[in-house]
C-alpha cells in the first residue's frame, strides 16, 4: 500500500476529531483483525515512547476507534485536555495501518502543524 501525503493543522488545547479511512490504490479496504497506529514526533528517528502523540487502536485505553472495520473506516478522538501540553511548530505525522498478518503498510504520512489558539473563551 503507498503511502499518501497530507498536511495536519491541530491546534493546542483543543480536542481532536478525524476520520480515518485506510486505502488501497484509493478504495477503502477492510481492516478487519488489524490495528492503526497515529504518531506525531519532532523527528522520523524519534522513539514512540517520546513522541508528542502515539497511539496504537490495540491498546485498551486508545485514542484510536475502528468503527467500521469492512469499509475501512475508524476515529481518532484525543481529548482537549490531553493537547494542552503538546509543543507549538511543525512537526511529522504518520498514521500506519497493520494488518492481521503484521504486515505494515504506511496510509497517510505528513508535516503536522500545532498551532495555539489566539482568541479567549473565556
């Protein structure tokens, strides 16, 4: 599977809400039995562990939802206050789909840009 490219803007302090569709040649494939992983890093070297955000749709308490595992789809949801601390600037993002089999194949790579807000809710 080729990896896509795409720009993510998020915003510090706010929550995150994205769909996610894993694609082959641009159809959704069914992702049944298999687990997405989302990472955002200052470098493609850093480890998981010290990333800015890692997620694995396996882990028990995940960020990472597959909803609708024959059509290829899942969501991302991280909650405002789990953003708060999340440095300001241009990063890297990649969302990674693995199937039952293990094997790898990377579906959206990118810049991820964190961005504060600058208007008041209060």
């Amino acid at each position: 599977m080729a990896a896509t490219t795409s720009t993510l803007i998020l915003n510090i302090g706010d929550s995150v809400s994205r769909n996610v569709v894993v694609k082959e040649n641009g159809v959704a494939i069914n992702i049944t039995g298999g687990s997405i992983k989302i990472a955002i890093k200052r470098t493609a070297t850093e480890l998981d562990d010290d990333a800015i955000f890692y997620d694995d749709s396996l882990e028990s308490a995940s960020d990472i939802t597959i909803t609708d595992a024959a059509n290829g789809l899942a969501f991302w949801s991280t909650a405002d206050e789990d953003t708060v601390d999340w440095p300001e600037g241009t990063f890297i993002w990649q969302a990674r789909y693995i199937d039952s089999a293990g094997v790898v194949s990377s579906t959206k790579t990118g810049k991820c840009i964190l961005g504060v807000n600058i208007i008041d809710d209060e």
